[in-house]
C-alpha cells in the first residue's frame, strides 16, 4: 500500500473501533476513548512494507532509530521481533527482508501502536468529516 493509502485505511480503521467502543459503551470521555481505541487489536500494522524492511535492517546495523514517535519505535521493534521469529521458523527461507515484511505487516496487529493524543486527533478529524458529509 501506498503510503496515503495506509494513513487513510489507518484512520478508517480506527474511527471504526472508536465507534465500536462507543456503542459497547467502553468509555466514559473522549480522554478515555482514545487510550481504549490505541489499545485494540488492529486489522494491520500501518507502515510499508519497504519503510518496515529499511528501519529493521537499521536495528540490525545498531543504529539508533531516530526522529521516530515512541509508538512508531515501538511498532518497529515488535516487528523486528516477528521478522526474528519468521527466520527462525523458516531457515531455509530465500525470501528478501521486504518480501518477509510484505506478508507480516498484512497480518493483524495486537494494537494499533499509536499515543491515545493520535487516537483522538484521528478520531476528531473523523468525526468532522462525518459531520461535513451529513450536512451537504
């Protein structure tokens, strides 16, 4: 996926569950809402394949991975840990580091790893183009 594809299925994604956790009735605030809606299972993780591969190959050199947001590091490093798991489950595997993250970064992700302040801002950028196409 192309990268404003993967910002538009992200936010699609987390309006979603927003909305599921409204109906459930999972929160009380919006302060709330966001900590709950980070939390969740992702239908993905939401990063390039490529972007994935070079930031692994970074942690791989020991370089510091910098000017990436504490989720986005942690996001990374969770990966670097499944593409481990991948070689270690598949030694014999002539795949590329991309083509590995190609088939792990579509798989479901255990949250959606961004900060609760990116969950809100999202879900308000939602919420008004919402409003916006009920008013027309």
């Amino acid at each position: 996926m192309r990268d404003t594809e993967l910002i538009r299925a992200k936010e699609e994604a987390i309006y979603a569950v927003y909305k599921r956790g409204l109906e459930e009735g999972r929160f009380r605030s919006f302060r709330e809402a966001g900590a709950w809606v980070c939390r969740q299972p992702a239908p993905r993780y939401f990063i390039d394949s490529r972007t994935a591969s070079l930031l692994i190959g970074k942690i791989h050199s020991q370089q510091f991975l910098m000017g990436l947001h504490p989720s986005s590091r942690r996001l990374v490093i969770h990966l670097e840990g499944k593409y481990r798991k991948y070689l270690h489950d598949h030694p014999k595997s002539t795949l590329s580091r991309e083509r590995v993250m190609e088939l792990l970064v579509d798989e479901p992700a255990p949250e959606f790893f961004i900060s609760p302040e990116g969950a809100r801002r999202i879900i308000r950028k939602a919420v008004k183009r919402v409003r916006e196409k009920w008013e027309q």
